[in-house]
C-alpha cells in the first residue's frame, strides 16, 4: 500500500482548507498527522495492507514460475540445440519466445505503469485514505483548524509536538469503524 497516495490527498485537502479561508487578518490554526502512523496503526489500513502484500506474494511466485520456465527452455535450446533437428530447434525457440513474451506480459501486466499492482492498491486504499480525511476533518472541525500538514510527506520540517492530531485521528477512525476508544 502506498501512503504517499494518501499523503496527497490528505495535502491537498489542507491546502483546500486554507485557501478556503478569508485572506483577512485572522489567524491560521494548524496541527499535522503522521499519516505513516495512521497506516500502520489504523487495522482496516493494516488489514487492506496485508490482503494486497498476499496479492503480490502470488503474483511473485507466478512471475517467479514464468522465468523459471524461460531459464529451462533457454538452458534446452543452449545445451541441445546443436544436436536438435532443426524442426525440433526452430520449435524449442519459438517456444522460447513465446514464454519470453508471456513473461514480458505478465510483468507489464502487473507492475507497469496503471498495472493491476497499481490499480488494486488504489482500489484497496481509496475507502481508507477517505475514512481518514474524515476523521481528520472532524478533529479538525473540533479544533478550529485552518490547515493539517503530514509529517511523513516531508513537507513538515518541523512542529511543535503539541500539534500532533494522529493520535486524535486514530482515536475517530476507531469510532468511525465501530471499534470505539482504546
């Protein structure tokens, strides 16, 4: 699962936040989140973590199973091509090529760009990264918050510890998912 996605979106929205309010002299109020520690801690983000790190584990093993393959029939058409018919050594190159291409396929399929790796972390992260903006929403609401950083963006040099909403956002998500407090 890739937090920076979340990470964006959760930027973005502060800065939303603070567009939104009047350029007059009034006062910014900010906090931040480790959304890092959301990720880590929050148990459906762990849960959805761990369901898309099964995925890729067969998806390595497949790919694994694929160049296997390919290192046998390049291996028979090194060692016994020279005393292969040259019918049977067209045939075992074609079939050569044609697990080299499969094998080709199958990685671009999973992890090229917009590939099922890809769509099936967005599709697995997209209900969490918004369970968490509303949850940073509310504490934000509740707070007077014009804006919310994230510390694991990077964009946060530095804060002032008692700033520090993730423990409050934490607490919401678990309410958020029935889980109440504790």
């Amino acid at each position: 699962m890739n937090p920076a996605r979340g990470t964006a979106a959760l930027l973005i929205l502060s800065l939303s936040v603070l567009a939104a309010a009047p350029a007059a002299a009034q006062q910014v109020r900010f906090g931040y989140i480790d959304s890092a520690r959301i990720f880590r801690e929050f148990s459906e983000a762990k849960e959805a973590q761990e369901r898309f790190d099964r995925q890729v584990q067969g998806w390595r093993s497949e790919a694994a199973e694929k160049e296997k393959q390919v290192a046998e029939l390049r291996a028979e058409v090194q060692d016994q091509g020279p005393i292969l018919s040259a019918i049977r050594r067209q045939e075992r190159e074609a079939a050569l090529q044609r697990a080299i291409s499969d094998y080709e396929r199958f990685i671009q399929e999973i992890w090229g760009p917009g590939g099922r790796a890809a769509t099936e972390n967005s599709n697995m992260t997209a209900g969490i990264v918004e369970k968490i903006r509303s949850a940073v929403e509310k504490v934000a609401g509740e707070r007077a918050l014009n804006l919310v950083l994230d510390s694991s963006s990077g964009f946060l040099i530095y804060a002032d510890p008692s700033f520090d909403l993730t423990g409050e956002v934490l607490e919401e998500l678990k309410e958020l998912s029935g889980l109440g407090a504790g």
